[in-house]
C-alpha cells in the first residue's frame, strides 16, 4: 500500500514545484547535494502509509530542529568531491586511473598542461571533507538522536573512521608529490570507493535532515503524531497556511462520529484557505514533515483527493460544470473501494444554477456521510444545503467563517466558528467596487 493522491490534489494544493510561485516545495530551497535533492523530491512525491515511518521521521527532523547542525560543506565543493570520486574509472582496484595520473604528470612536463594540479587540487579537496567528516558527525551524536538517525551516524562514522583512511591521511598532505598522489587517488577512487560513496549517500540523507529541520525552527512549525487507530481522525491546533504570513490560525477535530467538517462562509471570508491549509498539513504529515500547526494528532490514512480549481477542458468540449462532474465522479470511485481517504470538496458544482447546484450538493454531501472511514471537509455558499442535511445525518460537523460589518465594508475574522452562516454579502462588495455606475458611465 501507498498513500494515493492525484495530479489535480497536487496542483489543488499547490504542492511541488521547486520554482513554482509559493508553492510548499519551494520553501525547501537551499538543498546542497544533489543526491539531497533527489531524496527530497521523492520525499513529495511519496508520502508514506507507515505509522512508525511517519513518526520516525519527525523524529529525526525534529532533532535537526531542536539543534543547529549546519551542513558543513558548501554546494561547489561537495559537488567536486562528488564528480571526483565519481569520475575515476573503478575497476580493477584503480590502475587505469594510475594510468591516467602519470600520463597527466608526462603531459604537464612536456607541455605545461594544467590537468595533473587540477587532479591534485581535487584529491586536497577531498582530503580536506573527509576531515571535516568526523567532528560533524560526533555533534549530532552528543545530543543522543533516535534511534535511526545514531544508527545511521554511526555507520557513517564507522566508514570515516576506517583504518585504511586513517593509515592513508596520516603521510604528506599539504602538496603531495607524484607517488603520494598516486597512493591516495588509487585509494580514492579504488579501494575504498564504495565506501566513500556510501559515506556521500548517507550525507545527502543528512542534507535533507539539516536543510528540513533548519526550516521548521525558522517559521516555528511543529510535527504531527501519526496514530493507527482511535476515534479521532484529526486533531488540530494552531492550523494556518505555510505560505500565508501573518495567517489566522484556527482548532479543528474531525472524529468517526463527526467525519464530514461542513464549512461555510461568505466570499473572501477564507473558506478556500483553510481547506487548502489543511490539505497541505495532511499531506506533510504523511510525509513526516514539519506544518504550519501548533498540535496534530491523526490516524494515516490510505490517500486524499481534493476538488478545488477544476478547469474547464476545451481541447475535450467539456464546460467547468462537467469537468466538476467527472472530478466528483473519480474521487466517488475511490471512495467506493473502502480506503480511508481524506476528501477535499470546495463550493461543489458552482458551474450550474443554484437549484442543480443545491440539490446535486445536498446528494452527494449526504451519500458521502455514509462512508464513515473517509474524511470529509466540504464547503459551499448554499448555506440552505447545511440545513437539510443537519435533517439527514447526524456525522456532521458545521463550522463557518464568519464576516463582520463595519457599516457597508465586510470585515473577516477568518476565525472557525460552529454553525452555518447566514452571511449573503455579494452585492454589498459589489456596490461598494461601484460596478453598475462603471457600466452607467457615471464614474
């Protein structure tokens, strides 16, 4: 098994994208290794479905949060002392790279050609990080991290501690001669090669570790605590958006005998917001990531799937009110197969009138409400849905945002309250934009 989602939820969300306009990848940004970003990547792409998984890596992140380990290699010189150890040819134990250093020492004697000092100058850089190895490592082991991340540590010090590396840094190595280099280069990129580049695995994982951890402690963001079963299927407190500075934050419980959160609100009050904000927090904390909350507390879940910015489809000949239909239509299938899923219904067939909009919007809300292993949030601007469906199911839970009146100006709180809103504030806004005396010509 493997926690789904879909194109459409990642895009609904917001969610990848290193150079996507605010999107919450790109908050990681700063990754040094490659390797690092490669990890993190599929760290987005794969959210896990494992409860120790999940709680095991908030673990670790919260230790990179907790302490300041920078990373103590810059990106150039990572990447030359990777593309070094990289570069050689690995067979038989590196003699074709002997091969390689002596033609390049013939050909700086006889042609002052610059590629042996370039090789020189690599194998000091190397020399120089594997140095700084040991002491990195030793201070993410005084703090006594859990138990995957020591045990990780350790073999990567067990790697940098290694007799033969030892036995080989001990000679010359401020400017080495022909013999040294040959010695040293031959180990590198030979005999312990694979070593070495086992100890550059583990320290991309620790690149994602510091970068991770380092962003949690600067936007105060806290880790989840993934549970396997229980009544409760989200607690949450202090939720708010990761991209939003200066957002509102907001408590919200979602349990199995309340597994539909019904939201509404007026235009511009937040609801989009806050659906999103707590799309984002399930889909981090199935990563084991750090969110924008004070608290959470959830069961894992198999999947979500969310239906907030469904466009129109031209090349297909499909209108916004049937792409909504085909959307509501594939999570229904997943929803039938009886996987927890988390569902995300934003203002559901607003591309029909208001009676279609009513009556498909009460139907599906109410056949969801049967499904009591999902969760549901579901919000709309027809409140009267709210007040049919209090009649029909008792799994409901009816939160609005509320909008407060300064005369004529709409003023919003964007803090949950319980209950349906009775708020109808659309002609207000646009009157107060003076949008008829724009069309009159009397502005």
């Amino acid at each position: 098994m493997k926690f789904e989602t879909d194109k459409q939820t990642l895009e609904d969300l917001n969610l990848l994208g290193k150079y996507k306009n605010n999107s919450i990848y790109s908050l990681y940004g700063g990754i040094i290794t490659r390797g690092g970003g490669h990890r993190l990547e599929e760290m987005f792409l794969h959210p896990l479905d494992s409860v120790e998984e999940i709680n095991d890596r908030a673990s670790v992140f919260c230790c990179f949060r907790d302490h300041d380990f920078p990373f103590p290699f810059g990106k150039e010189e990572y990447d030359t002392v990777e593309q070094y150890l990289n570069g050689g040819i690995h067979t038989h134990g590196g003699m074709l790279n002997v091969y390689h250093l002596l033609k390049c020492r013939a050909m700086q004697l006889i042609a002052n050609d610059l590629e042996f000092d370039f090789i020189r100058g690599r194998i000091l850089l190397t020399i120089q990080f594997l140095l700084k190895v040991i002491p990195y490592l030793n201070r993410i082991l005084a703090v006594q991290p859990v138990s995957s991340l020591e045990k990780l540590c350790r073999r990567a010090l067990a790697l940098s501690n290694d007799g033969r590396l030892e036995r080989i840094l001990a000679g010359e190595l401020e400017y080495p001669g022909l013999m040294r280099l040959i010695v040293l280069d031959r180990f590198f990129r030979g005999v312990y090669n694979q070593e070495l580049r086992e100890l550059l695995n583990i320290l991309e994982q620790l690149d994602v570790y510091s970068l991770v951890g380092g962003i949690a402690r600067e936007q105060g963001f806290h880790f989840a605590m993934a549970k396997k079963d229980g009544e409760t299927l989200f607690r949450i407190k202090g939720l708010r958006h990761p991209r939003v500075k200066g957002a509102v934050a907001n408590d919200l419980e979602i349990t199995m005998d309340k597994n539909v959160f019904f939201l509404t609100g007026a235009n511009m009050a937040g609801k989009s917001t806050l659906m999103k904000s707590f799309g984002v927090a399930v889909y981090l904390a199935h990563m084991g990531f750090p969110l924008a909350v004070d608290s959470m507390e959830f069961r894992v879940q198999d999947g979500m799937y969310t239906s907030i910015n469904v466009p129109d489809n031209i090349a297909m000949g499909y209108s916004h009110f049937y792409a909504e239909v085909l959307r509501v239509k594939k999570v229904a299938i997943e929803i039938s197969k009886d996987k927890r899923l988390v569902v995300i219904f934003d203002e559901l067939f607003k591309g029909t009138n208001v009676k279609d909009a009513f009556d498909a919007t009460l139907a599906v809300t109410e056949a969801i409400a049967g499904r009591r292993y999902c969760t549901f949030m579901v919000s709309t601007h027809i409140i009267e849905v709210g007040e049919e469906l209090a009649k029909r199911c008792d799994n409901v839970r009816y939160h609005y945002l509320p909008t407060v009146m300064d005369g004529k100006v709409p003023r919003y709180t964007y803090k949950l309250e319980e209950g349906i809103t009775s708020d109808k504030h659309g002609m207000i806004i646009i009157n107060n934009e003076k949008i008829i005396e724009t069309i009159q010509g009397e502005i």
